[in-house]
C-alpha cells in the first residue's frame, strides 16, 4: 500500500527535534555539494592554456566535472538518505511536496535550507580560491555561446526531469516490495543520472538543474 499522503501542514513534526535535524542535514550536505563541484569547475577552468588556444593542461576535464556533481550527489544522497531523505536540490524536494510525500513546512523549510548551505559552500570556494575564482565565472550557470534562452531553459528542463524521475524511481515504496529480491542502493541511480545530466548539459549551461546550486554560486560570484 501507498504510504498516506503528508499533510500540508503538520504541527507534530514542528516539535520534534527529527524535523530539525533534517533541515541542518540538508544544509550541510548542499554546502558540501557546492563546495566540492564548484572547487572541481575553478580547478578544472584555471588549467585550460591561454597560451595553445585554450587548450587543456591538465586537470579533470568536463567528464571529471560531471563525476564530481554525480559522485557528490552520491555520497551525499547515501550520507542523508536516513537523516532529511537527502534532496541536496529544491526542484527534488518541490517534486516530492507535489507528490504529497513532505509537508509544505518542511518543503519550504528544506528549500530555504539548501540555498543557505549552496551560498555558504561557495562562498568556501571563493575564500579559498579568490583570483581563480573571480578570472573564472565562479562556477556560476551561463548560457553558452551559441544557444538561445530556449535551447537552454529546454535542456534544463529534460535534464531536472531526468534527475526527479530517477528519484522517484529509486524510492518508490511499491518497488521496494515488490523487487525484494533485487536490493535498490537508492543513492547510486539518482548520482548516476546527475553524472549523465551533467555529461549532456554542460556544454550548453553548465548544468543548473538545481535551483540551489544555481542561486548559490550566482549570489556569491554576484552578477
């Protein structure tokens, strides 16, 4: 049977500590996030040689970059699952509020939480990384030379679906019961479709498809 829907509001989890620990886990673990990720993009852009008409010199390269975004989400995803349910991202916890599977205080609560964990995660970077930081677009979302604002809002779009899918997915109740014998590691599919969102996206915007991770790293490079 489906678990019943959550309440829109619920008072009893507003007075249990459970509820507030959750909040601090989505905090830490989307500061992580944007910390390791936007550390990988600076790293990654401060190696690119002016000099050979922008080549590579070494460092991760956009595979690299999309292994840092998926294997974070992965860590992070397995780290939390038990504490908050692991979101790290408002659109996975928007999607989970339309499905009635979190209460809108904990929605709006776990949303507020993961834009103040992604701003303070880069600002990390930034404190440890100051020139490269601003010389390289602090790992802020752009839309890339020769795509429309279509082109882009489109992929961001295909990829966010892809990422919330797999959420879904990977914690269906009825899967769990009914593929017993097959044990679902709920982190590795949903890091895995970050990696591969990541893989096709970044050329056209380098991958928002986390309204946190976007805000974050567009208010601590501020523009």
């Amino acid at each position: 049977h489906d678990p019943p829907p959550a309440p829109l509001i619920d008072p009893e989890e507003l007075g249990k500590w459970s509820f507030y620990r959750a909040i601090i886990a989505e905090f830490i673990a989307t500061l992580l996030f944007l910390y390791i990720t936007v550390l990988t993009v600076i790293g990654y852009k401060s190696q690119i040689d002016p000099d050979h008409n922008g080549e590579q010199c070494g460092g991760v390269g956009i595979l690299g970059i999309a292994w840092a975004f998926g294997g974070m989400i992965f860590v992070l995803v397995y780290c939390t699952a038990g504490i908050s349910g692991g979101h790290i991202n408002p659109a996975v916890t928007f999607g989970l509020f339309l499905a009635r599977k979190v209460s809108l205080v904990r929605a709006i609560m776990y949303m507020l939480a993961q834009c103040l964990g992604a701003i303070c995660g880069c600002g990390l970077v930034k404190a440890f990384q100051k020139a490269y930081y601003v010389k390289y677009g602090g790992g802020a979302n752009t839309l890339n030379d020769g795509y429309s604002t279509g082109t882009g809002l489109g992929a961001e779009i295909i990829g966010t679906f892809v990422l919330v899918y797999t959420v879904f997915a990977a914690t269906d109740p009825k899967r769990n019961a009914r593929d017993s014998h097959v044990p679902v590691l709920a982190p590795l599919p949903i890091g895995f479709a970050v990696f591969m969102v990541h893989l096709a996206t970044i050329p056209v915007t380098g991958t928002g498809i986390n309204p946190a991770r976007s805000f974050g790293a567009a208010v601590i490079y501020g523009k």
